[in-house]
C-alpha cells in the first residue's frame, strides 16, 4: 500500500538541522566577544550540514529523487529571482523560500534556502565574506517554515485557507525583519567601539544590546520593512495558487512503501 507521505523525518536529518543552529549561534555571536568567525571556514561548514540533511533526508525518504530535482528546479527559478531590481532591500526570493519550506519540510526548506542564496551569489557575482551568512539564514527561513508547516498540518491537515495564509503573512514579516537584525551581526562588530562597553557578563550584554538596537534603527530598519512588506504582499496575492500547485507536486512526489 503506498501512503503519501509530506514528512517523514529521521532523526539524523533533525541533528543536522540543530547542528546548524548552534553553528550559526557561534559564526554570529562570537565576535561580540572578539572571536571572529572566519567565512571560509563556515562555508565549509554548511556546505558539510547541507550534504548531511540530504543525504539524511533521502534515506528518511523526506526527499526521494524526484524531490531533489525539484528542489534543483525551484533553486534555479528562485535564484534567478535576485536579478530582478530590488526595492530598498526588498527581494521576492523569499516568497517561494517560504511556502515550498511550508509545504515539503525542513530538511527541504533548508537545502533550498542554503542554495538559492549560494547560486543567486554565483549568478550576480556577490560572492564574499557575507556569502555564508546570507545561506545560514536563508536556511534557517526555510527550515522555520517547514516546520511551521508540519505543526498546521498535524493540527488542521493539508491546510491552504484564509488562517494559514495569514499565518504565513505574519511569518514572512517577522523573517523580514529578523533576516536582516541576523545578518547584520556579520559585520556590526568591527564597526562598534567595544572598548567603550563597559561590566562584563548581564551588564555587557545589556549594553550591546542597547548599542546594537540604536544601529539597528539607523542603519537597517527601513530596508527591512521594505522586505517585510513585500513578503506579506506577495503571500496573501499569491500564496494561495502556489499552495495548490505545491501540494500537487508533494502528493506526487513524496511518498513511502508500507507492506
């Protein structure tokens, strides 16, 4: 009997997903201390995840082959994207990250975050330092949404009304923001005075707090929003109809073999 199946996740695809949080916890936070991350080193290092929840996502069978053609379609299209002008920041790239992750799962909203971003970089020659940073958190935008995706389907099952989309809307607003608050942390570090900062442990981290809210507000704010906006726009007008078509290739794609 075969069941489709949208999820069917396995405990190595799931350690590999949290590794990359604790990855990015470190490449993020460490220079607040003076350790500095070095990029080519967590390049390297998400490449390695990356392999690790495929290779465990395709023996969990959460992706099969034909699920990884698509995922190397729908990176092609969406990477393709980033030549489009932007506006202010504001990029519709992360409209397919967001509902493909919702609809396939984390191990796939991952993957295709992680490489939209490596091949958009590749297609408009904006390799550099950032590079990592920018595939880090793009992941983590697909992988919240898979995950996102799989909590309204144990809930409400294969879910595509008013209430998931509005559900997304906010969603892709709040990664709106906090994409560009994340990556900013890359490079906020050598432009602040940390020898101003005075205490040390609460105290510290109090005020890096406040002195990263103040460059925040000036600096990132208002190109965030303009991402935010797009984000929400682009899921209520169009969120529905790719829902459908999205589903449609899950429930032709993904499966498994029961007895």
């Amino acid at each position: 009997m075969i069941q489709f199946n949208s999820k069917f996740k396995t405990h190595n695809s799931q350690l590999a997903l949290c590794a990359s949080l604790a990855v990015g916890v470190v490449a993020f936070v460490g220079p607040l201390w003076g350790g500095g991350a070095d990029s080519l080193l967590l390049l390297a290092l998400l490449a390695g995840l990356a392999l690790f929840v495929a290779l465990a996502a395709a023996q969990g069978q959460e992706l099969n082959s034909k699920g990884l053609a698509l995922l190397a379609i729908l990176t092609a299209l969406n990477a393709s994207l980033r030549l489009l002008p932007s506006l202010v920041g504001a990029s519709p790239i992360f409209f397919l990250l967001i509902v493909a992750g919702f609809v396939f799962g984390a191990s796939f909203g991952f993957l295709f975050g992680a490489l939209t971003l490596f091949v958009s970089a590749i297609i408009t020659g904006g390799v550099g330092p950032w590079l990592p940073y920018q595939m880090l958190v793009a992941a983590w935008v697909g992988m919240s949404a898979g995950w996102l995706g799989g909590l309204i389907r144990r809930k409400w099952g294969e879910a595509q009304g008013p209430l998931t989309l509005a559900l997304l809307a906010a969603f892709g607003a709040f990664w709106g923001l906090l994409y560009g608050a994340l990556l900013n942390l890359w490079f906020w570090p050598a432009s602040a005075n940390f020898s101003a900062v005075s205490g040390s442990g609460l105290a510290r981290v109090g005020h890096l707090a406040q002195s990263y809210a103040s460059f925040y507000l000036l600096t990132s704010l208002s190109y965030d929003l303009w991402r935010s906006v797009l984000n929400v726009i682009l899921i209520v007008t169009l969120g529905g109809a790719t829902l459908k078509v999205l589903y449609r290739f899950q429930r032709r794609f993904y499966f498994r073999t029961e007895g």
